[in-house]
C-alpha cells in the first residue's frame, strides 16, 4: 500500500489545509511544465496527484486512514465515491499560484458520484433482472427552490468578497485567490434562510430507482447510471451512480467465469450398467446419458447450459461430474446378492465382529 502521507510529505494529524499547502508545493515543483523532458518528475506529478486525490477528500481521507484505501470495504449497502478531474487539480494549482485569472469559485461544478453494493442470485446474473434500489442523496428544496432563502426574501450581498466568492491577496510574487470563508465562496449571505432545507438549498431524501441488470454479470460487476449522483454546485450536472454487483454462492452451481460446475450422485447399478438421470440446470432440467461401466468422478459436458457472456448470445457450458451414491443400509436380499458378487469377483468381504462401543473405545484408545 502506497503512503500518500509520505508522498506529500505530511504528517497524518495534519489538516485539510497543510495537505493542500504540501500539494500545491510539490506540484509546482515536479509540474511537467516546468519539467520537460524529465521522465522522473512526471512520474512523481503523478504519484503526487494520485496522494492528493485521495487525501484531499475528507470522506476519501477517512477510508484510507482506516481501511488502508481510498473506497473503504466492500459489502452490502450503500458508500460514497468521488472522482476528482485532472482539470480540477490544475486549476486549483493555476488559482494557487497565479492568482485567479478568471477562475472562480463558484463555477458550476459536477457533483459527487454515487456508490451502491447490490447483492443478487446465480439466476438473477445469468438471465438478468431489474432491481428497484433505495438511497439516500441530496435533492435541490422545492420551497426554496434551491436558493435557501425563506420564500419572498432575498440574500444580501457578501460584505468580505463583494460578491465574488474569493478573497485575493499578494503572496510574495503571487496574487492569490482564496475562498470566502464567510460566504463558502457563493458570494452572498443568507439572513432568513428557508424553514425546509435550512438555508442549504437542498435536503436529503430517499431516491427510488430502478435498475436494469443484464445477463451474464459477475461479482466486480459496475453498472454506471448517468446523473443519479450527487446534486452539482452552482448549476452544474449531477454526478452519476455506480452500481457495484455481488452475486451469492450458489447451493449447487459452482461458477468458472461462463461455466457452470456441479456434481451428482449415480446409483452403483447405473454406473455398471449404464441409463439416464436428471441434472438441473439454469433452464430447469436435462437427460444425461450414463453409459455403461462409468467411473465415479467422470465429467460429462451439458454444451450452452451456462451463463451468456455479457451483451453476447453465446452462452458457456455446464461441466456435470458423477460419483457413486453407496447406499446407507441393504435390505437382506441386497446384501447376499452383493457378497455373491463379492465372491464370484474373488473378493474378500471381512466382517466385524465388535460392537459400536468397542470400536468408541479404539478410536479413543489411540
């Protein structure tokens, strides 16, 4: 596992802040630009960017710091995932260091993607099926409208930014820009904020949707619903939904990527003498021919009986082993018949003469 702490040079108590600071330094420092031709720092940008992007996030932060990653575990439920852009590490670095240029900070911006583990049967995976899903997100408030501002009130005008949404100050050579922190960068301030949605401009609800699994899908399996994400920020598009597929064991189907595998019991007198037997399958059941003198463990091949292979017709096979079903008790007539056998074959039958707590007491006498 890769240390971003380290990467960046931080220590892992350290704030939001001092991971950006570290970030901005170490970006400017290995930044291609200012690098060309240099293999090594573009591979340290990189590395860089990648530590960031998962420091940088405090939801990512917190995943990494207790699950060594930056998703957090897998299971069933529902988490969250956020992508940040190389377009959005340049220009907070080109804000950071040059000023603001016509960057601002209330530009519309793409919300946050959405993560829900979905759990599903051997059946389910292999002819598709559609789930209806809930989740918690953010929806813009129908009171307000999405403003946050109580219904006939409006927002004054930020006093510290005047509206803009960022400070600029001269650091050194560098005219920075930095979000307003008594506005959050919107430029404007909210005096009686909306009953509903408490001044937010939205509320979390839960969403219903329903989803489409197509056929043939494994465990690993993403599925991206477009815009059922995260709502966007100053009018950009919501983010988009991942769903993340885990299909359950199955009772009697073992899965190899398209195949299936399964195991089942023939009678001793089949296995000599040859017949059919019944074998379930995804589609219900098939006749399987036994010939005769058929060894236990012998595999038989049921072609197209298996899974399709996603947006493909083609399906894979299912792979059918016998073995020999040893009956549990004999009636009298079996057992003569079978010593007969026994002893026509020239094999000897040894017969125990102790009891049940005799041989207790040579199990544990051992």
């Amino acid at each position: 596992m890769k240390d971003y702490y380290s990467i960046l040079g931080v220590s892992r108590d350290a704030s939001q802040e001092e991971i950006k600071k570290a970030f901005r330094r170490l970006a400017r420092q290995y930044h291609p630009d200012l690098n060309p031709g240099n293999r090594e720092a573009e591979e340290k940008f990189k590395e860089i960017n990648e530590a960031y992007s998962c420091l940088g996030d405090p939801q990512k932060r917190a995943n990494y710091d207790r699950f060594g990653n930056a998703e957090g575990p897998m299971g069933n439920g529902f988490g969250f995932e956020t992508h940040t852009t190389f377009t959005d590490l340049f220009e907070d670095i080109f804000e950071g260091f040059f000023g603001n240029f016509g960057f601002k900070k209330n530009r519309p911006t793409r919300g946050a993607d959405l993560r829900y583990d979905l759990t599903i049967t051997l059946e389910e995976a292999a002819f598709g099926t559609e789930k209806e899903i809930k989740f918690p997100r953010w929806q813009e408030c129908t009171n307000c409208n999405g403003s946050g501002v109580k219904p006939g009130s409006a927002p004054f005008t930020c006093s510290s930014c005047g509206g803009s949404g960022y400070i600029r100050y001269n650091q050194g050579f560098f005219s920075v820009s930095k979000t307003c922190n008594k506005c959050g960068g919107t430029g404007k301030i909210i005096k009686d904020p909306c009953s509903e949605c408490s001044g937010m401009g939205k509320i979390r609800v839960e969403q219903s949707l329903t989803i489409k699994i197509p056929p043939g899908v494994d465990t690993g399996t993403k599925l991206k619903v477009t815009g059922e994400g995260e709502l966007g920020q100053f009018g950009g598009p919501r983010g988009d939904l991942y769903i993340y597929i885990e299909v359950k064991e199955h009772n009697f189907f073992k899965r190899d990527g398209i195949n299936l595998h399964c195991s089942i019991p023939i009678s001793f007198v089949k296995a000599v003498f040859g017949g059919e037997v019944e074998v379930p399958t995804l589609d219900g059941s098939e006749k399987l021919v036994i010939p005769p003198s058929t060894p236990s463990g012998r595999v038989f091949k049921l072609k197209g009986k298996g899974l399709p292979r996603v947006g493909s017709s083609h399906r894979g096979d299912q792979i059918v082993s016998v073995f020999i079903d040893v009956p549990k008790k004999l009636n009298e007539r079996q057992r003569e018949l079978l010593e007969e056998f026994a002893k026509v074959s020239g094999e000897e039958i040894k017969k125990s003469s102790k009891g049940f707590k005799d041989k207790l007491k040579d199990i544990f006498s051992m």
